[in-house]
C-alpha cells in the first residue's frame, strides 16, 4: 500500500521486496508496523509467485531501530507485537519461504533481531549491528540472545550482548553473520542478484531444505535424519521433482512450476 507503514512490491520475478516505512522514525516498529509485517509475512507464504522475500527499510541511515521507544512509553507496548508473529509481526512468524534482509542502515535492538530472524542478510558498508539493552536493563527478548550466538562466535555474540557496542558491516561480514557488506548504492541490485540465484533453484526443494536447516542448532542428530527424510518424500511427490532430471537430459534451463 503506497504511504503505508509496510511496502509490498514485486522487485523481480518470484522475489518480493518488503519495506518498512517509517524513515522520520529510523524504520522504528509500532503499532502499524507490526501489523503491517505479520500481514506481509501471511501473503509471501500464500502467494505461489513468491519463491523469496527481501526485508528491507525506508531511507539511508536505518534499517530498524528496534522498538518505538515513543510507543512503548504511551503505553501501547503491546500492539509492537502480534499472536502469530511476535515482536514487529515477524520474529516468531511461521515461514517456509526464504527471507534476505537487505540492511540500508544501522540495525539495532529489534532491528537487529529482525534482521537475525531472516535466512540471508547483505548490509551497506557503514551499517552497524547492536544489541544495546542492557544499556538500558533491558533484556533482547526478541530472540536476540539466542539467535546471535548461533550466527556469531559465540565469544562476540557475549561480547555484543554484555557490553551493549555495536559491530560494524565488516566485522559482521568476516565472522558470518551477514553474506555481504556492498556500497549503498550496490544494496538492492546485490540483494537482488543473491535472490536470484535462488529463484534458478527449485522452490520446494529450497523451502523443504531450510525447513531442516532451520532446526539445526536446536534438534538432535536422529530428529534431523527424521526431518531429512520426511523434506525427500515431500520433494519426489512435485511436478518440480520429475522436471529436474528431466531437464538436465534434454541439456536445457529447467521449467519450475513450484508443486
């Protein structure tokens, strides 16, 4: 919706951009950002054209600054979260499809939970990431203590967590936890470009992949075989599946259907 709080636009075959747009407020989520996001999140996963979704935000100096500070103090805490979701709408949002986030800014508190909640990040060069709760006895409950040690060393994810100071797009790019640092000009063509290379692939088999890549820090050994197992019975039931092969044998570009 032009002017909305959230933006939903078709950047590229299969690929979806959503932005947060409050940049007078440093992407900061409300009320309406919340709702707007869990919405956002609901029509990625039911519209079959969209195989991959690119999070992003409004302006040049913030991707989300983390709650609306102004929202929770008048008392309207609450609505920064949904039942689905959980903080900003998205968080906790149950997701087959992959999410790329694309940082045009600093990513701070929720903004970096945000962030961690997608499956790929790429970052502008002067971007920053930064947990500063407890700057302010504050705990990142948004799943920030937890996802960050599993995309970091764990001894920097302690040192972000407990000191409160940010990390820069080059430090976050040599220790894993975003795939690029780009100029901010190169921001959405490289996002894009890391989103195609996914759109190439098979939908199904790309979703049945991170639907047991996702549960491999927090499920057993024997859990995850049965995961695995359970991806390839689903997979050889699609039309994509019999394609695949098929393709390669007539030596030409495959025609995905999603199903």
């Amino acid at each position: 919706m032009p002017g909305g709080a959230v933006l939903f636009t078709m950047a590229a075959p299969h690929v979806a951009l959503v932005t947060i747009n409050r940049p007078e407020a440093r992407n900061a989520v409300n009320g309406a950002v919340a709702a707007a996001l869990d919405a956002a999140v609901a029509r990625v996963e039911q519209d079959s054209d969209v195989w991959v979704a690119i999070l992003t935000g409004a302006g040049p100096h913030a991707f989300c600054a983390g709650a609306d500070l102004k929202e929770v103090s008048a008392g309207r805490g609450n609505a920064l979260w949904t039942e689905r979701g959980g903080f900003a709408g998205f968080v906790r949002a149950p997701r087959t499809k992959l999410w790329i986030a694309a940082a045009n800014g600093h990513a701070l508190a929720g903004g970096l939970e945000l962030l961690l909640s997608c499956d790929m990040a790429v970052a502008v060069e002067d971007a920053t990431f930064g947990l500063p709760e407890v700057k302010r006895s504050l705990v990142a409950v948004a799943g920030g203590v937890f996802r960050l040690p599993r995309a970091l060393p764990r001894v920097i994810a302690h040192e972000m967590m407990a000191t409160g100071e940010p990390n820069s797009s080059a430090r976050a790019a040599h220790f894993g936890m975003i795939n690029a640092a780009v100029p901010a000009a190169e921001l959405l063509p490289a996002t894009l470009a890391l989103a195609g290379r996914v759109t190439v692939n098979a939908p199904v088999a790309v979703r049945e992949s991170l639907t047991v890549a996702r549960h491999a820090a927090d499920r057993t050994e024997e859990e995850l075989w049965e995961l695995s197992a359970l991806a390839g019975r689903r997979i050889r039931e699609t039309e994509d599946f019999r394609e695949g092969p098929r393709a390669f044998v007539e030596k030409r570009p495959p025609r995905w259907v999603g199903r």
